[in-house]
C-alpha cells in the first residue's frame, strides 16, 4: 500500500509500491539499517561452533591447493579456549581467499557472542607466534582483539577505543598499502571499522561524564582515519576484482556518511557520492542490496537537507521499498524523513501508516497540512518539537506552513465559488484559525508568494484588494 495521499483533500495516490515478498537481503548485510549481519558462528554455552552453511557465496580468488567450497563440508569446530580461537582464526586468515575471510571476520568483530566468552576476555594474550608464517601481522591482530574484548569486558572504554585504533592503523600501512595484488583481506575492513566507531562513541560520552568542558572529539579523529583507507583504496587503479582494493569504496563510503551526518558536516558528501556515481559497472554489481538501502537512505536525508526533493523522494522510496518489513524501525527511520518531503510534495500520510509504523507524532501536523487548519499544524510542531528536533526534521515542518496556506484557500476557493476571492476574507480566516495577523498586507504577501511559486494560478487585484483566479484551472497540478 501507498504510505502516502495527494492533494489537501486526501485522495488515494495511485502509484502502489510493490509488495515484500519474504526476506528480500539474502546474503551478509553490513548495513546500519538492517538486522546484525548473519554468519556461521553461534555461541552455546561459552563454546562457538561453526555449522554447516549451503548458502553461495562469491568465489573472488582461486588456488590449486583451496577450494572454498570446502569450508562448507568441514566438520564442525569446538571453540573452547584461547588457543582453538586462534587457531581457527589463523587457519582461515591463512588460505588467502575472499570467502574463508568473510566466513572468518565475525570473529574478530565486537557484534557476535565470542566477545563474552571468558576465555577471551584476556588483556595481554600469550601467543605462540610461528616464526616460519607470513601471516604474523595478522596473528598481532587476533592478540589484539582479544585485548579489546577484555577493555569491553571492564568497560574501560578509552583502552579499548585506543586498540582498535591501532588496529585499524597497522590494517591501513601494513595490509592495504603494502599487498599490492590482492584484496583478500578487505572482508576485515568494515567490522574492523565499524567497531573504532562504536568504541570512539563510548569513549567520547565517558570522557564528556568526566569532564564537560572536554574538547576531545574522537568521531573526527575516527573519519579522518577513514578517510585515509578511502584514499588508499579510491586510488588503486587495477582493474581486476580480485585485486582491486575499490571494492571497499562502498562501505567505506557508508561509515564516512555516518560519521559526517553526525558531526554535521555533509558537504564532504559531495566528492563521495560522485566516487559512488563514477563506479564501474562491475563493481557497483557486487554491492549487496542492503549497503544500497543504506546508502540511498543517507543521500535521501542530504538531498532532503539541500532542498534536492525529486532527489530525496527518489532515494528515501527506494529505501523504504527495499527495506523488508521485518525490519520495522528501520522502516520508520526512513519515514521521518520521507514524510515530510512527500508534504512538500503535496502527499499527504495516511493515518493507518503514521499508526502502522508509530508515527502518531505527524499525525496532527499532517491532518493539520490536509486540512488546511494552520492551528493544527502549529500545534502538531509545538507539541512534538523535541521529537521533530531530535530527527533533524524541525524546520522541514515549520516550512509547511505555506501548503497549509494553500489548502485553507482551496477550501475557501471552492465554498465561495467564483474567480473572485476578496483578500480579507482570507484575512479573517487566517485570524480565526489563530494566526497573528495584523494588517492586510501580510496575508496579500502570503498570497504573492503562492502565485510566485506557481501554486495559484491568477493575480492580486491591490485597488479591489481582491484575488482574480483563473477561470479554467485555478490551481496547479
């Protein structure tokens, strides 16, 4: 069904949005705005076990010796101490493939049940390192992770955001700009990622408890070392996909968004969403559709921002189409933004959806904007400011006022019944519905601008102070 309804009177909207049919994200999501992505590991009383998967996952590199097919047909894996954590760990680091290192990244990331295990709750982990490996780099890494998941434990938040960003560090000089022909390693990236910003938040609110006057900002200190991976990456120029470290441009792309929409400075967002647009054809093939609902719901909120409807109503529908309802706050979040670019629209939400989805806060606002009824529509504002403050979407409604203008002379258009409309009938109008409307003036202002901005079609008689409207089509489409 049609979320929304055209016209101040509240007529369906012909176009359907198609329906969902069952879980529409398939494979690994890595996005904010769906479900924790889905892997081969669970937890059972303190022991991880891998279980057989049969979905497909996409080959990206092959060798004579590893099919990757075979990590599907293994027996299951006990993990029940710190050495079988490792050396599971290790033994998938070391087939230098794409897929065992998806299969793998779960267990170096702060979101799956192997942060809880006791065993790994370890501050200084001794590792027996292989003098003979090539891999030692990444046998550092699991060392440190363990770390981070002992700071986790005692919630000493500033220990464990300061790991993960050596981590992410040592990732950038010692993996990504010296493998020069191969990506195997960049299925780490986004948890490795994901994880600093999550710590640099806990770290940012404890350090804001201890001291206010604080000016430590460590979600800029965490995009500027995104932004260096970016520029590592968006620089390769090889072709291949399994060589080319642009396939990390994507969600890369999405925790700069993130971080830039918090820290309020999304006109950086213009060189990012162009690097996304100049995107081959191949690689804009394997991004997953849960990274392009993500990425479309942020360029619809900045479109929304920069006045860019057609672009933000074109972005935000795709979101919501393609989100699956299961994910219902996820759809509602891409509500509060698509609503009131639709009222700018002239679509006005239907009250089943507003209730449908817990958005009775636009309930009064959009019954106010239906209607005409300015009261209603300063009400609905007041009353729910923090709400519509906290979205970023305050001043998107107090915008609306102009299309509750418009509704309220449509209705006094059709009551009165011809092309001439005295201005102070508008006037006393206005006043009754408890706008502070003082002189005539003002409203023949609120009235030039609805014909300037093509809403009304006629002209503003000033000697008879009356509104001449065409007798055809007074009002535009």
């Amino acid at each position: 069904m049609n979320p929304f309804a055209k016209g101040a009177e509240g007529n369906k909207f012909g176009r359907i949005l198609p329906a969902q049919g069952g879980s529409i994200f398939g494979g690994t999501s890595t996005s904010a705005l769906t479900a924790q992505h889905q892997n081969p590991f669970q937890s059972k009383n303190n022991k991880i076990v891998e279980e057989e998967d049969d979905q497909d996952y996409e080959e990206t590199s092959e060798t004579e010796e590893f099919d990757p097919n075979d990590l599907f047909t293994d027996n299951q894996i006990a993990i029940d101490s710190l050495e079988s954590y490792v050396s599971t760990v290790m033994e998938y680091l070391g087939f230098h493939d794409w897929t065992a290192t998806t299969l793998i990244a779960p267990l170096l990331s702060l979101d799956h049940d192997h942060v809880l295990c006791n065993f790994l709750q370890v501050e200084n982990p001794d590792i027996v390192l292989d003098i003979n490996s090539s891999d030692e780099i990444y046998c550092e890494f699991v060392a440190a992770h363990i770390s981070v998941c002992y700071y986790v434990a005692k919630e000493e938040w500033y220990k464990a955001y300061s790991m993960q960003m050596s981590m992410v560090t040592v990732f950038l000089k010692e993996i990504i700009q010296k493998s020069k022909d191969c990506n195997w390693f960049l299925p780490l990236l986004y948890p490795l990622c994901f994880d600093l910003r999550r710590l640099a938040k806990k770290a940012q609110a404890t350090e804001s408890n201890l001291d206010e006057d604080s000016t430590v900002d460590y979600n800029d200190d965490v995009a500027n070392q995104f932004m260096n991976i970016y520029r590592s990456c968006v620089s390769d120029n090889r072709l291949t996909l399994k060589e080319s470290k642009k396939v990390a441009i994507f969600p890369l792309t999405l925790l700069l968004m993130q971080s830039y929409f918090e820290s309020n400075k999304m006109a950086l967002l213009k060189p990012l969403i162009r690097a996304i647009d100049n995107l081959s054809v191949s690689f804009k093939a394997r991004i997953p559709l849960s990274e392009l609902v993500t990425y479309n719901f942020y360029l619809g909120k900045k479109a929304m921002f920069d006045s860019d409807l057609q672009t933000a109503d074109k972005s935000l529908e795709y979101a919501f189409k393609y989100c699956p309802e299961k994910y219902l706050e996820n759809k509602r979040r891409i509500l509060i933004y698509w609503i009131p670019v639709k009222m700018f629209l002239g679509e006005i939400p239907l009250d089943s959806v507003l209730e449908d989805y817990n958005l009775n806060e636009f309930k009064i606002i959009a019954q106010g904007v239906r209607d005409g009824n300015i009261r209603y529509l300063r009400q609905g504002i007041i009353s729910n400011r923090q709400f519509l403050m906290k979205s970023g979407v305050y001043l998107m409604f107090e915008k609306l006022a102009q299309l509750t203008y418009l509704a309220l002379f449509k209705r006094l258009a059709t009551i009165i019944g011809r092309p001439q409309i005295k201005i102070e009938m508008f006037m006393h109008l206005l006043k009754f519905l408890g706008e502070d409307i003082r002189h005539i003036d003002e409203v023949v202002c609120v009235l030039s601008n609805l014909i300037a901005k093509k809403k009304i079609k006629g002209y503003i008689s000033k000697t008879h102070n009356t509104v001449v409207l065409s007798k055809l089509s007074p009002f535009y489409e």
